[in-house]
C-alpha cells in the first residue's frame, strides 16, 4: 500500500527547499527501515552485451550507433563473474544486456543451469523484450528476477523515445504486458524510469511513480536520464524540452527526489541506489541514494575490456572502479552509514 498521494508527490517533486526535503528523506529512511531493515543488498552487474536491436533515442548502445564495438561475453566468463559475484558474498547475479536475439535462448538457458546449479546465487536478467518462449525457458533453468524499465508511462513521449523497429506502434503498453508476463511465469519483476527526459513533466513523472505502487512491482530502479552525444537524441533529435518550470531536471536532487518517494509508494520493494546516481555524485550519491530510500547496490563485475563497451550513457560512475577496488570499500562505506550488507539472495519481502 502506498503511504502518498498524487498531491503530495507532486508537491515533493517542485520542493527545492533543502530544509523542508530533510523530512521526506528521513520518512523515506524510516519506511526503508521499518518495511525491508537496515541490510543493503548487492548484486554483481554482468553486461554480457551490446549488440541490439532497438533504436532508443538516448541509448548509446542502440542499433543505429555504427561506433560502438560489438560483444558478446562467452559463457565460461560469465560463469567466472558469478563465481566472483558469490565469493565476494554478493546474494545475486544480473545479466544484462541490449535486446539481442544472437543471445539465443537454450544457450543463456544453459548458463543460467549452471549458475544455479553450482552457485546459491539468485540470477536476475535484464535483457530487453525477448519472446515468450525465451521468457519461459530462462524461467524454468532457474531464473528468479526479469528487470525491464518502462521508461516513462507516458505514450507520447514514450514513443518519440523509442522508435518503432517493425511498423507496429510502441507505447509502455508493449513493456506493462512483458512485465505482467514475467510475474505470471513466477519471476520476480523490476522496473523503472529515467528522470529528466526532455519532454517529461512533472504530472508524467508522478504518474509513474504511482504506477509503480499499483503494479505491485518487486524492484524499481530509477536514474537520471545522461546525454549520450553519439545518441540521436544527443544530437537533439526527439522530443523537445518543456517550457515554463514543466520540464523536470534530470539532477542529482530530483533523483533522490524519485527514490524517496519510490520508497513511499513501494514500501517493501527492492530500491537500487543506482550507478546513473553515483555518476552525478561519485563521492557521495550512492550513500545518499540509500539513505534516501533505497536498500541494494549493483556493483559492476562486467569484465573490464567489455565495460567500457557498454557504454549507455558516458562517465558511467563503474568505468573507474575497478572491481576488487570498490568491492572493499564497499562494505566499509555501508557500515560507515550505518547499514550492513545484506545476507541471502535479498528477495523482495512480502509483508501482508
Ligand atoms: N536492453 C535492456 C537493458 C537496457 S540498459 C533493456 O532494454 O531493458 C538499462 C537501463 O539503462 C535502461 O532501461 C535505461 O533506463 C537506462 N539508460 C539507457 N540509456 C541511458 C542514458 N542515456 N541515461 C540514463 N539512463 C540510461
């Protein structure tokens, strides 16, 4: 159940008064605690790669960038990355990847069978909109969690983001129906927005984040939409900015913003503080994003000739840290906010 309404939300989302936003930190910090405790999960990042099939405006991996060179992570490295995911007591590894259909079905089936069978490891996938078979099939080799952003609810600016690559009409409806089909094969479901994509209002914007309570959802990312030059919306084609105070500011403020009040409708979901905030603020967003409402961190184990391949948007905080680096300061920066690191795969708690 949610503990806000549009109102306040979109009240909190104009406040820019640093004093009077200590409140919905600390009701945000306090829900935190109380709904999912003081534990931060971590889960290992594995881009397993960047080929794709969409056009995404802003995505610097989509289709139409002919710069980028193309990966794909052969499956003995992915295993290794789960291996180290586990022995550094990560709870869960995630795939990612750009919507691929050369990442075919029975062989990720297969690395997936391992990864279960040889780790405790709960595995995540976040691999755009495959088909129904595919769904199904990672499903049954043992997959626990689907993560699959919506964007932005709204269909307009949804589609002027996200060209269509087949004629059909794309609208978040497309995204809504994988996410709801995930859910019914008994997957785990994430989803989220970007914040600050020009076209995107403060209505829209709160619209989304109330469709995240009422969808129910087991995870919700959000991150400041990053201009990517090699993109065409880098290139200012789509849509425009809005005029008169309308346009929200894809900032660090207004990101903490969206996880407080994330937190607020979505009581016992899994909130990342994620790498899209730790790229405004690498000294301090991730610390901030979880004292603010949010409870797992992704540290990036994509191997580091691969990562900077993956390059959605640029200065991705990950690019920097190398992986044994920032794992051990990472335990000591949790402790030191008073957090622990969670035990367990960190599954979304149901509370009644
Ligand atoms: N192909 C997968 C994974 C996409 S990358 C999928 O479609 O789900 C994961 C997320 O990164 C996207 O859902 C998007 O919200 C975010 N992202 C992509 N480009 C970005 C940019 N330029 N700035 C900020 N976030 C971006």
């Amino acid at each position: 159940m949610g503990l806000i309404n549009r109102e306040q939300i979109l009240d909190w989302l104009y406040c820019d008064d640093e004093a009077r936003l200590e409140e919905l930190w600390q009701r945000a910090d306090e829900v935190r605690r109380d709904k999912v405790g003081d534990e931060v999960h971590l889960r290992g990042l594995v881009e397993i790669g960047n080929y794709c099939r969409r056009q995404c405006g802003y995505c610097g991996i989509n289709a139409s960038n002919k710069d980028v060179e193309r990966y794909r992570v052969d499956a003995e490295t992915i295993i290794e990355c789960a291996y180290q995911a586990h022995g550094y007591g990560y709870g869960t590894v995630v795939m990612q990847s750009g919507e691929d259909p050369g990442i075919k079905a029975e062989w990720l089936a297969d690395v997936i069978r391992r990864i279960k069978q040889e780790t405790p490891l709960a595995v995540t996938l976040s691999l755009g909109e495959r088909e129904d078979e595919a769904l199904a099939m990672w499903r049954e080799a043992g997959a626990d969690r689907y993560l699959l952003r919506f964007e932005t609810s709204n269909p307009v600016l949804f589609a002027a983001i996200h060209p269509s690559i087949d004629g059909k009409p794309y609208t978040p409806a497309d995204r809504f129906s994988l996410l709801k089909k995930v859910k019914d094969l008994g997957y785990e479901a994430g989803s989220g927005v970007m914040i600050g994509i020009p076209g995107q209002s403060y209505q829209s914007l709160a619209d989304d984040i109330l469709l995240f309570g009422e969808m129910d959802l087991d995870m919700i990312g959000v991150g400041p939409y990053i201009v990517h030059p090699d993109t065409p919306m880098g290139r200012g084609i789509g849509p425009r900015p809005l005029p008169g105070g309308e346009q929200v500011p894809g900032d660090e403020l207004m990101a903490y913003k969206v996880v407080a009040l994330t937190r607020l409708t979505c009581p016992e979901a899994n909130i990342p503080s994620t790498t899209a905030l730790a790229s405004l603020n690498y000294e301090s967003g991730r610390e901030l994003g979880l004292k603010r409402g949010a409870n797992v961190v992704m540290p990036n184990l994509t191997p580091p000739k691969y990562r900077y391949l993956y390059e959605i948007y640029p200065a991705k905080a990950c690019i920097q840290e190398s992986t044994d680096n920032f794992h051990s300061k990472l335990t000591g920066r949790i402790e030191g906010i008073g957090r622990s690191v969670g035990k367990g795969q960190g599954c979304r708690q149901h509370l009644g």
